[in-house]
C-alpha cells in the first residue's frame, strides 16, 4: 500500500521539480534583462522591422525561429535538417551564437503547393571556445524541432516544436544523424529541458506563420554572462535542476524504506507488548497467579 502511494506520489513531485527548474530559467532572465541581448547579424540587417512580415512575402507556411541566449555560453557548429519546405535563402542558414545574444532564422514553404515545414537543429554548447565536456569524449549539444503538420493556411493549426540536451561524440554529427533527432523529438516533444545546469523552453503559436521563441540559459555561475552583477550561488538542493529522475527514483525508494523501518520498529514493539501480556495467566479464583 506504502509503495502505491509512492508511485502516486512520484508524478507530482515531477511535476514540482519541472516547475522549479522553470522559475530558476526565469530568475537567470530577470538577471540579464528581458531584452538586455545584443542582436546577431540577421536581426541586425531587420533594423526593427519585424521579420514576419518578410516571412509572409516569401512563404504562406513557415516560422521565425526567436533564439534568445541568455548565458555567457556560445551555441556553435550548428548543424540542420529540413524535414520539409526550406531555408530562406537570406536568413535560414544557422550560425554561431554568442553569449547575451539575441537572433532570429526563418524556414518556409516558398509559398509552393503541397510544401509545408519541418526540421531540426542543433548547436554544441563551448565556453570561451572550448568544448563542454560531458566526459573525455562526449560533448554537450542543443537541440532544436519544429514542424508544420498542414500543407495550407490554417490559423487554428496546432503547430509542435521541442527542445532537448543530447551528449555526442566530439566529431561533428552529420546531417543524417540530426534528422534521428527530429523523429525523436516528433515523437516526445517537450517545451522546456534541464540538463547540467543548462536550461531552455521552446514555445510556438497557432497558425500557418506562426512565431517560435527559444530561451536558452544557465543557472551555474561560471556560464553565466559577465553583465550579471549576482550570480545565484551554487549549492545542492533537492529542486535543483539537476535532480534528475533517477535522483528522484533514489530519494523515493530511501522515503520508503524509512517508512517501512518505522513500521517494522513499531510492530516489534507491539508484539513485545502483546507477548509480555500473554505471560500473565489470571485464574478465575482472585488473587491467583502464575509464578
């Protein structure tokens, strides 16, 4: 019965430990400042326009992918997969991000008949040019999804994009490998990943030009941006972002051997109870007792 209440138990905790890491992505954003990016070169070449309505001159079925890098951390050697549609000859070429910064890609269907759009990306995550191990040969990347299920113009259409960490070898992935990536994803999309230290969220609208902002940060103080004056400093905590499922798994099956310690330790002492009680023979003649 205990260990039913613990898998109950396990889905809200989940729950608990997704909306925290969330709010340590929020607390990393309030410290640089919303908009406190600098912005890269395509952004750069808008000069305040918004590239939606590029996007609606050269596509009837696309997005404006808004990536936001709110760490001191460099997305780089992106690599990208199109599933369907294409990259926009101008700004559809994925690049190098840099710390603090803010810029925008676009992908569409060219306004063709029977195109629609869908693909993924990802970036290795480096710190002053250097890799970020996960082990002696393993490096961290950024992963990106999207994809455009209708062929025409709907503004109801319910559109899906996802993000994730995934460790690779140091060689440079390949594009064959990065379409894995987006069938995987395509299959267990997820709005927000922790990983790290790393943190990013992915969201998109409705419709058949709809908008795609992706945040990327860091709750560890050595990948945080130099402008930030406050670091928050690194300590455990149950909630923090690296509290994995498998740590969750761990700290429940501790709670419940507790519980079942306490228990035992209680029946033990009840049955000692019951057993010095049954030592006491009480005859039907007042005052007789057994020696």
């Amino acid at each position: 019965m205990i260990l039913i209440n613990v898998l109950i138990l396990l889905p809200h905790l989940s729950t608990i430990i997704a909306t925290k890491t969330e709010d340590s992505l929020e607390h990393v954003i309030a410290e640089v400042g919303k908009d406190n990016l600098s912005p890269g070169k395509y952004l750069e070449k808008f000069k305040g326009v918004d590239p939606k309505k590029y996007l609606a001159r050269v596509g009837d079925v696309g997005i404006v992918l808004d990536i936001k890098n709110y760490s001191g951390i460099e997305l780089v050697d992106p690599v990208i997969y199109v599933h369907a549609g294409y990259k926009d000859e101008k700004y559809g070429h994925p690049h190098n991000l840099g710390g603090t910064q803010q810029e925008v890609f676009l992908y569409h269907n060219k306004k063709r008949l029977h195109r629609r759009s869908a693909g993924s990306i990802s970036w290795m995550i480096t710190k002053d040019g250097k890799s970020i191990l996960e082990n002696e040969s393993k490096v961290s990347r950024l992963h990106f999804m999207w994809d455009l299920p209708k062929y025409y113009c709907n503004p109801e259409t319910v559109n899906t994009v996802s993000v994730g960490f995934h460790s690779h070898d140091k060689a440079k992935i390949t594009e064959k490998l990065q379409y894995r990536y987006y069938d995987l994803h395509l299959k267990r999309a997820r709005g927000f990943a922790h990983h790290n230290h790393f943190l990013a969220r992915v969201n998109i609208s409705r419709g058949c030009l709809p908008s795609v902002l992706l945040q990327f940060a860091s709750s560890k103080k050595d990948y945080k941006s130099d402008q930030v004056a406050c670091s928050i400093v690194d300590k455990f905590n149950p909630l923090d972002e690296d509290f994995s499922l498998l740590s969750i798994l761990l700290l429940s099956a501790g709670v419940l051997m507790g519980v079942v310690v306490l228990i035992g330790g209680l029946l033990q002492v009840r049955r000692r109870r019951c057993k010095g009680r049954d030592s006491i023979y009480r005859s039907s003649v007042k005052g007789d007792r057994n020696s």
